[in-house]
C-alpha cells in the first residue's frame, strides 16, 4: 500500500470518526426535543450534526469534512421516516422515495470519495474563501459553507415529511414523476461527473475544455442533474397531497443556489484560466442541455 493510499485511509478514519459523533449528537438532540414538532426536532438535530462537522473542520484547518454531509444527511433522514412514520403511511411510496434518495446519496459519496484525495484535500471555493475573509473565516466557514447548505439540504428534504410520514394518500402520477425525474437526475449527474473525471484523468494540454458527452450541451450538466433530482423528490410531496406545493420552496432554494453561487464561481473561474471560455459561454447552455448555437 502505498503512502498516499495509507494517508487517505487515515484520513477517513477521522472523517468516519467526526461523522459518528456528529450522528451521537443529532441523536441525543432529537431525544432532548422528542416531544417538539418533528420539523423541529429533525432541524435541532441535523444543525447538531453540523455542528460537530464544524468543529473538526476548523480543528484540521479543513472545510471540505463538510463535503460528504450534503449526499449523507438525507439518507439519514428517510431512513427515520421509514422507522418512525407519524400516522399511518404508503407504504410503496415510503420505499420509492426511500430508493431513489438513497441511490443518489450512495452514489454522489462515492463520486466524492473516489476524487478525495485525504486531508491535504480541500475544496477550491473554500480556499478562496478562508483568503478573502482573512479572520472572519470561521464566521463564513459555519454559516455560508456548512449551516447554509445543511438549512438547504434540509428544506429540500420537506416534501418527504408528508410523503413518507403522514400521508396515506393512494399512489398517483407523481410518484411516477418522482420516480423517472429523480433517479433521470441521478443518471445524468452520474454520467457528467463519470464524463468529467475521465476527462481530467486524461491529462489534457493546459486551458483544455470539456466539450464532449453531454458537456457539449451543457456547461454544467451534473448540476442540472442534482437540481432534476430535488425535483423529484418534490413530487413525491404532491404525491402525498397537492397541498404540499409549498414544500417546493426546497427545490426552488437548490435551483437559486446553482444558478446564482455555484455557477458563477466557476464560470468566472474558467473565465480566468481558459481563454476560450467565454466563447463557449456565447454559444452552450449554462444549464438544460441544448444543442449549441452555431
């Protein structure tokens, strides 16, 4: 085994570690708060966990322990639905979307894993962000880079709080809907990120772009694909009944935040270091796959 094989694997120990005693403090928070309203109760739990994840951020000078919380925490929070539903539920539907959530989150911890290279690891955005904010990095680290997405995350897991714990509502075209548009977003993210990780590992010359597979119609279509599957974790909510609408301010939260953060730091990143991006910038999509402009 080679030294940088036994470092990332010493180094998952103390992300394993961090996670289990950040799953100890959402537990014991949830007992505390059992009797609270179970929105409530899930919140104080999950800003727990993150809590602890902060904690061993700052403690190894590294943000990205953060990382795998956004593809775990749902997971999490399914698994409690389906042991501890509220009234009496569907069943099928619990296990649909259970499915479905869970094969996005299996699926988007290993892209992380498999591109994680330990603890000397950390994510660009957050690099640029601890030398932006000099001494005000830890009040950015908590609340912008790990309560923020966790608040997000969160709220795009509501349509799950009918669906999976309250609702008995018969089977209808939405969950078909939540079906097909969210394990379709996990398939296009998956071959995206699949598309991408073989372009980088193919080493190409300096100022290179990615401009075939589905990143010819598309400037970020692993994005697009994260965003379709908050979608369909959506429309198992109105599958659980059409008064649920509300419940797509989640999905709506996620688009904003891609469109209007994620996307425009990286545009403005490539921007900077690939002359011939602002031309690709004119003519592909920034998000929905279309053919590009001749």
């Amino acid at each position: 085994m080679s030294n940088s094989t036994q470092s990332k694997w010493t180094a998952l120990f103390w992300v394993k570690f961090s996670y289990l005693l950040a799953a100890g403090a959402a537990i014991g928070v949830g007992y505390l708060f059992w009797e609270e309203p179970r929105w409530l109760k899930l919140l104080l739990a999950d800003v727990a966990a993150t809590v602890v994840i902060f904690i061993f951020g700052m403690a190894f000078k590294n943000s990205s322990f953060y990382d795998p919380y956004w593809s775990i925490i749902p997971i999490w929070i399914v698994l409690f639905f389906l042991l501890f539903p509220e009234a009496e539920v569907n069943s099928i539907r619990a296990y649909l979307a259970t499915g479905v959530v869970t094969i996005w989150g299996a699926r988007l911890t290993w892209n992380w894993w498999r591109g994680w290279t330990g603890l000397d690891h950390e994510d660009w955005r957050y690099v640029d962000l601890r030398k932006k904010t000099g001494v005000w990095f830890p009040f950015v680290n908590f609340t912008g880079i790990m309560l923020m997405p966790t608040v997000l995350v969160f709220a795009g897991c509501l349509p799950l709080f009918s669906a999976m714990s309250t609702s008995a509502a018969p089977l209808n075209i939405f969950d078909v809907l939540g079906v097909v548009i969210g394990l379709g977003g996990v398939m296009m993210e998956g071959v995206a990120d699949n598309q991408l990780r073989r372009f980088k590992l193919g080493k190409p010359p300096k100022g290179s772009i990615l401009a075939t597979g589905l990143w010819k119609y598309s400037r970020h279509p692993n994005y697009f694909g994260e965003i379709s599957f908050w979608y369909g974790v959506f429309c198992f909510g109105l599958a659980a009944g059409l008064e649920n609408y509300w419940t797509g301010v989640g999905a709506l939260g996620m688009t904003a935040l891609f469109l209007f953060i994620s996307i425009p730091m990286i545009d403005k990143r490539m921007l900077n270091s690939r002359p011939h991006y602002a031309e690709r910038m004119k003519k592909v999509s920034m998000l929905i796959p279309l053919p590009p402009k001749k």
